[in-house]
C-alpha cells in the first residue's frame, strides 16, 4: 500500500513540476509581451512630442503671417472689415420651452400612445 502511496506522490510531484514548468514560461511571455507593448507607448510617446513640437513650429504666428502675406493674391484673403461681424443681440437663441405639470389623476396611467 505504501508503495502505490509513493508512487502516486512521486506522480503528482512530477506533475506539479511539470506544471510549475510551463507557467514559469508562460510568465516570462507574458512579461516580455508586457515590456514590448511598454517600449511601443515609448516610443508612440517620443514620436507624439516630435509631432506637437513640428505643429508648434509650422503654426507660429510670424511664419503664418509671413505666408499670408506671400500668398496673398493666391489666396484671394481680403482684410476684416466691421461690417462683417454682428451683434450679440442678432444671434438668434432657442427659446425656452416650459414643461406643463401633470393633470392630477393621471400619475402612473398610460395612454394608448405610450404603449407600443
């Protein structure tokens, strides 16, 4: 009896090796996956700064206007002038709308259109 005892343990020591075995390499996968996804932020972070750093630059105030002023004809741009904007009072705002209470005595009723 104590042999199939020691065998059956030996078995499961086998076993839970066996087991301890593959998940030690499944983590360092899923590590190495982790640490790859992390140098891709990285880099997608370092390329998103170059980005906005060249957005800055091509959109400074100077060098817009230096191109407006030498594509100007191209262009067709014309200068503001006051008649182009308007009033506050001209812009036209939605008007309120007030909710009418409930009749008394229809709390909780349904209508035939509220059944669908």
């Amino acid at each position: 009896m104590r042999t199939i005892l020691y065998v059956l343990l030996a078995a499961t020591v086998v076993g839970l090796g066996f087991w301890a075995y593959h998940e030690n390499y499944k983590t360092q996968d899923a590590m190495a996956e982790a640490e790859a996804i992390q140098r891709e932020i990285g880099d997608a972070r370092a390329r998103l700064a170059v980005l906005r750093a060249e957005w800055a630059y091509l959109n400074r105030p100077d060098r817009l206007r230096d191109l407006a002023e030498i594509n100007f004809d191209a262009l067709g741009l014309l200068p503001f002038q006051p008649e182009q904007f308007g009033r506050v009072d001209e812009i036209p705002y939605p008007q309120l709308q007030t909710i009418q209470p409930l009749a008394e005595g229809t709390e909780g009723e349904a209508t035939e259109g509220d059944r669908l």
